[in-house]
C-alpha cells in the first residue's frame, strides 16, 4: 500500500493497488469495505479484552467487588475520549507522542521483571525460546484436527483465530505503517517490519512467559488464577513494589488501548473517504465512537461471553479478505514489472546479453563492449515500450475522481488543494526544477 500510494500517486487503500482506478470501481469499494469492518470488528474485540483487563486492575488495586458493566462502559467511554482527541490531533503530534510514552513504558515494566524477577533464568531462558521456535517450526506449521481432539481444540482457541485476528488487522496496520514509513526503500520497510516486531515479541514474551513459570515452579500458584487478567496481576503481586507495578500496568494497558484505537480510527476515516491524506474531524469522530459503541454492547450485552463471539465473528469475517490478501501479490508483483527500476534492470540484462552473444559470434574470445545508438530487435528496449500507456498512464498523478493533478515545481509538492496551475517564472528566469521532482508527468528515473 505504501508502494502504491507514494510510488505510484495512488490513494492510501487496498483496492488502490490493482490498478490506478481500481478504488473507484464497484469490486474495489467492496474491498474497502471490507477492509473497514475488518479493522472496526478486529479493533472492537482487543478494546473490548483490554478493557476486561483494565476493569481487573481496578479491583485489585481498589478492593472494590466484582465491576458492573456501567463501570467497564464507563472506563471505554473515558479512554474513547483521549484517544479521539489524539486522532484528531493526526499523526505527527497525538498519535506519535502516545507511541513513544507508550514504548517507554513498556521497556520500563519489562526491564524491571527481568531485574527484579529471576534474572539468570531469563538470561538462560531467551536462548532456549529462540532455539525453541525455530526447533520446533515446521512440526507445529503442520498441526492440524487429526492429531487429536486436543489439537483440534488449541488450534481453534488459538492458532485460528490469531490468524483471523491478524488478517481483519492487515489493512490497518498496513496503511498505519504504510504512512510512518514514507520516504524508505522496499528493502528497508520489510526490514524492520519483519525484524523489530520480532525482536520485542520474542523479548516480552520471554519475560513476561518466564517469570509466570519461574514463579510457578517456586510455589506461587499462577496456573490457577481464574482468568489470563488475574495471572498477569498475580506476577506482579509476587515481585517487589507490589503495590505500584499495578498501577504501571493499567496505565500501560490503557495507552495500548488508546495507541491502538487513535490509529485504527484514523486509518478508518481516511479509507471511508478514498484514501484522504487528512480525513475530516467528523469523521474520524464518527469512526471512534462507533469503535467504543461495539465494544460497549459486546460487554453490556455478555461480557467475556460476548467478546468470545466477537472473535468468532472476526474469524469468519477474515476468510474471504483472506482471498484478497492473496489477490494482492500478483497486483503488486505487477505494479513492480513495470516501475522505473526494473525497467532499468531489464534494459541492462538484455543489452549486456545481446552484446556478448553479438561479441562471441564476431569475435570469438577477444572482443570489447562499447554503447551507441541501436535500432530493432538487437535494442536493449525493443521488447518494453516505456512510452507506452502501460508503462506511463500512472505517471501523472490523479486526484480521488481520476482527474489529474498539477505539479508545483517551485515548491516540490503535488497541487492536491489548489487550482491546478503551477506557479510560473517571472520574465526572465529560467524555471527551477529539482531534479528529484517528475517531470511531463514522468518521475526523474525516466530521465
């Protein structure tokens, strides 16, 4: 999607990558829509789980009995309130400054386990976790019902609806990423993507996962904790400053919640509106509230009961996005055929094989490589004709109607919002023009 939108001028939606005019097109508004349920259903139910868990603090910390769901709504209805005004505040400056709060805090609580819980078995255990995984890979990839019925059961209670969970996310996270990484190569995006989550994953999981078991094999009794809130709580209870990690940890789970859901709406509101850079505050306004309203009933109407059909839901609802998931490769695999660099690619191998095999046939062993002009099939562009609408149509970038949009030169940036008429040079100056920017339409590659 970041391809597609920064390379090729397209809008910021998952129809926008099979084509130039895809998003405008019945089958590509079915898709955005698809999309969007995904995100508002996949991020309802973490809101809705995070919630639970927040609702669980409080009752430790407090002493206060069983929470009533006027409270758990209440506490949806205060953090939907911050997290509206951190989306409305855009990227740069809410969601960004919540983000870093957030990771801070984070490595904070995880450094504080690692020191003040069982440090060496950690050290020992991390290596172990990692050997682990990959160990044991390609056994569990082939998991499947007829292992038995304990499998059948792990694999519903967990791997598919991870996988469903994931998949309804996809759009999101896409498009969030997608937008913070504007400006960085292919190689570097799947770079990080792939190894910074991994890393942290692999870390909190190890941390938090192994402290839970030390503490299980020294007695404390983790695995019978009634609910995944109350074995998180019974962790820190175990652990010095039992009195304040509490604390520490709703407020850590609340910015996970607020982090989560600014950007969901966010990303909501811009693909309702084709893709718009900077969606409309109503809108966006809309979209939140319509994240804490399904949260909301799904607790008020059940509980944790309730939350459990709301994944049911998400898993059923991620199969068909599922096929446009992979629909999305070939698109994409496409769009790359035809971008600047492989053409430049294209053009080396064909002009480097055609000499030598010119050079072999005239020359044997002893001949030289020179450049000059070529005509006919022996060209290295005979066979692409970079000219050609295929190959030029998505040069010239287009607005959300398919009408072009002017280039400023003098300021570097598309006329999105203005007349579409570039600035003109005074009498007597010669146009300044980066030669970063595109020009006739076409990105400085083609020059």
């Amino acid at each position: 999607m970041g391809y597609a939108g920064y390379r090729r001028g397209r809008p910021l939606l998952m129809s926008a990558i099979f084509g130039q005019r895809a998003h405008l097109s019945v089958g590509g508004r079915l898709i955005d829509m698809f999309a969007i349920v995904g995100i508002l259903f996949a991020t309802s139910a973490s809101l809705g789980l995070g919630t639970l868990q927040i609702g669980r603090g409080l009752q430790i910390i407090t002493g206060l009995g069983e929470l009533g769901n006027a409270v758990l709504i209440a506490i949806i209805a205060v953090l939907t309130c911050v997290f509206l005004i951190s989306a409305v505040s855009g990227v740069a400056k809410g969601i960004r400054r919540l983000s870093n709060f957030n990771m801070v805090l984070a490595a904070v609580v995880a450094f504080f386990l690692f020191v003040a819980g069982p440090t060496v078995f950690l050290l020992n255990f991390i290596p172990s976790v990692v050997g682990t995984y990959f160990g044991e890979m390609f056994q569990m990839l082939s998991l499947s019902a007829s292992w038995g019925t304990e499998a059948e059961e792990f694999m519903r209670s967990w791997t598919l609806f991870y996988w469903a969970w994931w998949v309804s996310w996809a759009p999101f996270v896409g498009v969030f990423v997608a937008r913070i990484s504007r400006g960085r190569t292919l190689r570097q995006y799947v770079s990080v993507v792939l190894l910074a989550p991994t890393v942290i994953c692999v870390l909190a999981f190890s941390v938090f996962g192994g402290t839970a078991i030390w503490l299980q094999r020294d007695g404390v009794d983790i695995a019978g904790a009634a609910s995944p809130e109350d074995m998180l709580f019974r962790v820190l209870d175990a652990l010095p400053f039992a009195q304040i990690t509490p604390i520490a940890i709703i407020v850590l789970l609340a910015v996970f919640f607020i982090t989560s859901a600014d950007s969901a709406t966010l990303v909501m509101a811009s693909m309702s509106q084709q893709g718009k850079p900077e969606p409309d505050r109503k809108i966006i306004i809309f979209w939140g509230v319509a994240l804490a309203g399904v949260s909301s009933v799904m607790l008020a109407v059940g509980g944790a009961n309730a939350l459990q059909g709301l994944q049911d839901l998400v898993t059923v609802a991620a199969l068909p996005f599922a096929v446009i998931l992979l629909a999305l490769i070939p698109a994409f695999l496409r769009d790359l055929s035809t971008d600047p660099m492989s053409l430049r690619h294209h053009y080396a191998r064909t002009a480097l094989d055609n000499a030598v095999r010119q050079g072999m046939d005239e020359h044997g062993d002893d001949f030289a490589l020179e450049v000059r002009h070529q005509e006919g099939p022996a060209a290295a562009g005979h066979a692409v004709d970079s000219t050609g609408e295929r190959m030029s149509s998505w040069y010239q970038r287009t607005d959300e109607n398919g009408q072009p949009v002017e280039y400023d030169y003098r300021q570097d940036t598309y006329v999105d919002a203005r007349p579409a008429v570039a600035d003109q040079p005074a009498a007597g100056e010669r146009p300044t023009v980066d030669e970063r920017s595109p020009r006739n339409g076409r990105p400085p590659e083609q020059h």
